[in-house]
C-alpha cells in the first residue's frame, strides 16, 4: 500500500506541460496559418476595389478626348451629331434619372409588403417559397426581363397608360400632345420594367432590417389591441426607416445602370421628355450608350466612354451613400 500511495504521490507531484499563453486582443495574428489565411482573404478582399479603380481610370483616360472638346455642355447640351462632332448627353441623364426615380416609386411599396408578409405574417414554409421566389427574380438576366416587357408587359401598361390620360390628363405628368396617337415605348413603361428588377435589391436589404426585430414586442403590442397597420407605422417603420432607406439608395443605383431592358421598351429621343411620362420618347444613359457603340466614330467612341464614365460616377456615389446607411442602420454588421 506504501509503495502504492508513493506511486500516485509521484504521479500527482510529476511537472506538467506549461499551459498554453493566452492571445491578447489586438496583438495580431501570430500562428503562420492563420497568417496565410488572413493574407489570402484580405487580398481577395481589395480585389474589387483595385477592379473598380482599374475600371474609373480606364473610363476617365477614355472620356478625357471628350471632355476637353465639349466642356460642361457634354452633359447639360442636347444635341448628339457624331459628324459635326457635338456630343451632348443632357437629355439621356434627365431620362435615367426619370426612369430610375419612378421604378423606386413603384419597387418601395412592392419591396416593403413583401418583406413584411415573409417577415411577420407568412408561416416559415410559404416564407421560405416567396423568398426563394424573390432572389430567382433577382437572378434573371435583364434581356429576359427586356423580352417579357416587350412581349408581354408593354401592350398591358399601354392599356394603363391610356386609362391615366383618358380620365387625369388634367395632371400634367399624364398629358400628351396632340400629335401622339400611341402610348408605348413610353418612361412610365421603362419604370416599370426598371421596378421588377429592383424589387428584389430593396425586399432582400428590407427583409434583413425586419428580421432584426424582437418578436415578442410586436407579438405583445398585437395583444395590448393594436392593429397590424398600427403596429407597422408606428413601431416597425420607424425603426426599419434607416435600413430602408439604405436599400432603396441600392435600387435606386442599379435603374440607373440598367441598359438592356430599357433598350428593348422605350424609344430613345434626344429631345428631353419634361413631365409627360406617357409619351412615347425619353432617354437612359446606359441604353444610349449601347445603341450608339456599334457604329459610333473614334470621337463618338470617347463621348460614349464619358458617358459611362458621368454614369459610372452617380451610380457609384448612390451605391457607398447607401452602404453607408444600412452600415449605420445595422450596427450589429460592424
């Protein structure tokens, strides 16, 4: 028994292995692995910023031609003639922005009922179906949303079109001259094919912010004998406005971009189209762009690059705006 307790007493007392030095926060990574890892993912990381770069540098060498010989009326003129070399895009930026602000018009109250339904209403089932739904929408190439408001939408928005200027035309957003004896290929048109494919951006970034919610509070307003309306413009909406806000700025940049759907629906003038939406003529910088690159002049070839390169700016300044607000809107994503 002696002999055994000196066995387990030598046992206990024997020294053990130092115990591993906890890392303090801040000091960095230190194991070579980690290093590795870190390394490949912070260089994945600022490959998008070195492609957007490459990207504003190619564009302004491109535009620079441009630029020198039009000056400021590039983008404030009207008139776009390759062979007396005057190249003006006034008309095709005040149509982008037209095209763009009615789409967010028409996506937000789309993009927020959907979002609240899957969210706060639909069982987890039918929400998982809608919002698979939602992101294959997003995942459709534009040319096939530019066929189906071509071949399908455009002759239904018509028929809306002039039901608005038979019974509002007093509303000069829906009057038309005399001479226009037909509704389509019109920007009430183009906004619309703009909100179907912006629906998805606002409902994903919207659905986010709503999830976000504590249950248990609506669930209790609901049974203090609130309404669900209530309960939304007066708990939800508030809070979420942020966020929403933050999504609709993404939308918002991506109608601006949009260039192939817009092609195919609405007929592109050089005439600027000032409140009269249902008239069929109107402009998109991006959409110009392409139905001018295949025959375009080596001096038509810089004024589309400047083109782009004004569009490239607006689009990427909505774009960090709206980063910026969702950021702050979630501030569980820092």
């Amino acid at each position: 028994m002696r002999l055994g307790e000196h066995l387990v007493m030598a046992q206990i007392t024997e020294p053990t292995s130092p115990s591993q030095v906890k890392r303090k926060l801040g000091a960095g990574v230190r194991n070579r692995g980690d290093r590795l890892f870190f390394g490949i993912t912070t260089m994945a990381s600022n490959i998008a910023f070195v492609l957007v770069l490459l990207i504003l540098v190619f564009l302004v060498i491109q535009a620079w031609p441009a630029f020198q010989k039009q000056g400021f009326s590039f983008v404030f003129g009207s008139t776009w003639d390759a062979e007396k070399n005057i190249l003006q895009i006034g008309p095709m930026i005040y149509g982008s922005l037209v095209i763009a602000g009615l789409g967010v018009v028409i996506a937000t109250p789309l993009a927020i009922s959907t979002a609240y339904l899957i969210t706060f209403v639909f069982k987890k089932t039918l929400a998982n179906i809608t919002t698979n739904l939602v992101d294959l929408l997003a995942a459709l190439p534009s040319v096939i949303i530019g066929l189906w408001g071509v071949l399908v939408f455009t002759p239904i928005a018509q028929g809306w079109a002039e039901f608005l200027n038979r019974y509002f035309s007093w509303i000069p957003i829906f009057a038309v001259s005399k001479e226009t004896n037909n509704l389509s290929s019109s920007p009430f048109i183009a906004s619309w094919v703009v909100a179907v494919m912006i629906v998805p951006i606002i409902t994903s970034v919207t659905r986010e912010i709503f999830s976000q919610f504590d249950k248990d509070l609506i669930s209790g307003a609901l049974a203090l004998g609130a309404t669900r309306w209530t309960v939304f413009r007066r708990v939800i909406l508030p809070t979420a406005s942020g966020g929403i806000t933050g999504g609709v700025l993404l939308g918002l940049g991506r109608a601006i971009g949009e260039t192939v759907a817009i092609y195919y629906v609405l007929q592109l003038s050089m005439d600027i189209n000032l409140f009269r939406i249902l008239e069929p003529k109107g402009g998109a910088v991006a959409s110009w762009i392409l139905s001018r690159f295949g025959e375009a002049t080596e001096d038509e070839f810089h004024g589309l690059m400047a083109a782009g390169f004004v569009i490239f700016l607006v689009t990427l300044v909505i774009n960090l705006l709206a980063n910026i607000i969702v950021t702050k809107a979630q501030p569980w994503r820092k």
